[in-house]
C-alpha cells in the first residue's frame, strides 16, 4: 500500500509519500520562515496564500521523484484540521481533488494523529504507549491505545511549550522562531550553579497529581528577569528556562507514567517524545533520566511534515476506514472527543 499525505495547517508546506511496510519515499517540506520573519510570528493569510503558491510543485516533484502516478496511490490524505484555517483549505482542497480525479479514497487527517503516529513509523512500537507532544500550537499528554483511540492525560491551560520558547526568545532578542535560537544561546551557559542562583525560575506545575502543562508563569518570571538585564539574550537566563521546562515536563510524565502503570500493571509504557519542540536536544536529554523507554522520531518527523500525515491515513485505510469528499476543515478538532475542555487553553487543548 502506498499513501500520498499533504501537510499545511501552520507555517509548513509539505508532501510526503508512504508504504505499508514503513518506507517514507519521500518528505518534501517547504518552509514559510522567510515569509513570517519580519513580522515575529506565523501570520495565517500570508501562510494561506504561500501553501497555495507552493503545494502544487512540491506535489509534481514528490511524483517526479518517486517515479509514482496519482493511479498508483491507494489513498489520498491531507491534514484537514486543527490549524490556521486558511491554510487547512488549500492542502484539504487539494487533496480532494486529487482523490476525486484518479478515483482513490480521500483520508482527512487529523494534524495531532499524524504527530501521534509518527513514532510507529520511526520505530515500530506497539500499541499502546504514551505521547508526550510539544509543539508550537499544542502541549499534551495521551496515551496512544490503538488508531482513532486516544486518551488526553494532561493538557496545556494556558501556552504550548513552542510558543513559550517562541515568546519567551523574543524577550531575550532573539529571533524566530525561538525555540532553536534559545537553546543555542543556552548552549553557553558555562557555570549551571551560578545560573540557578543567579535565575531561580518557577518549575510549573511540578508536584501537581494531574498531568496538565502551564508556562504562562515561567513567560512572566523571564520578562521580569530580563528587565532587570542590559543584555537580554543571558546565557544563564535560556539555560535556566530550558531546566524549569525541563523539570516540568519530567513531572508530567512521572504522573502519567504511574497513571499508565496502574491501567496497565504489566506494562511500563514506551513514551513517544513528538512535535517541533521534540527537536531541543536537552530536552531529550533530560527525559532519558525517566525510568522508562524513551522514543524519538528524527527531527523531520518531529516538525510538521507531509510523510506523517501519509501515514495516519494509510493507518485508518489498512483498517478500512476513508472520508468523503464532504469531510470539514475543522480549526479545533481534539484528538480525544471525551476530555474535557480546559479553560484558558482554546484550541491548544
Ligand atoms: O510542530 P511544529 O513544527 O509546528 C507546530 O505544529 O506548532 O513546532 C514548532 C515549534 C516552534 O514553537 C519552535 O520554536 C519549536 O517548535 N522548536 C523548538 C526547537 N525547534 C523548534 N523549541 C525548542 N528547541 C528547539 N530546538
Ligand atoms: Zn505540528
């Protein structure tokens, strides 16, 4: 079997191709940075009209490259929520259209299910594990039962971890996107003990019984530790948000590592690290101390891509499941129909 996946729900434009037996044959992604730079951010009608600009010759390559037809394909997917809902439309659209001209089933992807996913693609691992997904719109905890069966452990109730990097980067002066500028000017923090002393930021929610996320009051404790800085871009200073990040996220997992557990006494779960956020290398670093298996796409199945959205759909094919040509663009579409909505974290939960 072989899936065609079309990726545009933020600032990435991508197009990926699939097999059943965990082949990518190819990953084409175009990314807008250039395009939203000036302005600090993802600005979602610039995004719109960029996907639109681009996805049609990233799909001729994909097919020139892999020597593939559209006839070829045994499904057509493509991301058709949550995400800026400009650029959802115009990967969904072509999507459907394709589908609808060589007469294929059409797959409509759910984003977080292919970021879910994309560790049995890496890696093989069975059903079920845990995900710990961290990126720039999203901050969960689930765990991974079977395709379609997902259970949100925690959720974020205020910012996702990539855009508190993002925000938190743009108080020390560093560009966009944060999160790799920040953990580079890290990188040169010489003297941790001096650091701790000298920034002893909060380590949100550490010592919670739930699972959920919250950086809203670290973002706070960095703006006014950087007032008080000539030079903002502190190594000390990014080295210390990325412990308190850090030692969050450890803490999380621990409850949802017990929680896991007592569902499941046999068992000690795989943790599936996944998102744009899974690229920070101290992060991975640090979750390697949790007492359990640790997993990690590489970094082009991390950020947002075309080959995992490919695989989610081949995953809902192989199990007889397709959509109609009438699927919606959805700009929030929980992976989990059954948690509740948490206040303060709009469409991010
Ligand atoms: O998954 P992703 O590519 O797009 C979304 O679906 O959001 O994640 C993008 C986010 C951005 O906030 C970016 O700053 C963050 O991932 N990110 C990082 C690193 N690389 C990307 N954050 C921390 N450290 C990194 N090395
Ligand atoms: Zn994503």
């Amino acid at each position: 079997m072989v899936v065609l996946g079309l990726e545009s729900s933020c600032d990435e434009t991508s197009v990926g191709i699939v097999t059943d037996d965990r082949r990518i044959l190819c990953n084409l992604v175009h990314t807008q940075l250039a395009d939203h730079t000036p302005y600090g951010g993802v600005v979602p009608e610039i995004a719109a009209r960029a996907h639109l600009e681009k996805l049609d010759g990233l799909i001729a390559r994909a097919l020139a490259e892999t020597g593939l037809r559209f006839s070829d394909f045994d499904g057509i997917a493509a991301t058709c929520g949550p995400g800026l809902i400009g650029g959802v439309m115009v990967g969904m659209m072509a999507g459907k259209t394709i589908a609808a001209v060589a007469g294929k089933p059409f797959l409509a992807v759910n984003h977080l299910e292919g970021h879910v996913l994309s560790p049995q693609l890496s890696h093989n691992i069975a059903f079920p594990y845990l995900v710990l997904l961290v990126s720039g719109g999203h901050t969960q905890i689930l765990i991974a039962h079977d395709v379609g069966r997902y259970e949100r452990l925690g959720t974020t109730l205020d910012d996702a971890l990539g855009e508190a990097f993002d925000k938190s980067a743009k108080m020390m002066g560093l560009g966009y996107p944060g999160g790799p500028a920040l953990e580079k000017l890290a990188a040169g923090c010489a003297d941790p003990e001096r650091a701790r002393a000298r920034f002893p930021l909060p380590q949100p929610m550490v010592g919670r019984k739930d699972c959920d996320f919250s950086f809203s009051g670290l973002k706070t404790a960095v703006r006014q530790a950087c007032a008080t800085l000539e030079n903002k871009a502190d190594p000390n200073l990014a080295f210390m948000f990325q412990e308190s990040v850090c030692a969050s996220l450890l803490d999380r997992a621990h409850v949802a590592l017990s929680v896991f557990t007592r569902r499941y006494s046999t068992q000690k779960p795989t943790l599936a690290l996944v998102g744009g956020v899974a690229a920070n290398q101290y992060l991975r670093t640090a979750l390697q101390k949790l007492d359990t298996e640790i997993v990690a796409p590489p970094l082009s199945l991390c950020s947002d891509n075309g080959a995992m959205i490919a695989w989610a759909g081949l995953a809902r094919l192989k199990r007889g499941e397709h959509d109609g040509l009438d699927a919606p663009a959805r700009p929030r579409w929980p992976l989990d129909a059954q948690a509740e909505r948490k206040i303060g974290a709009g469409a991010k939960a």
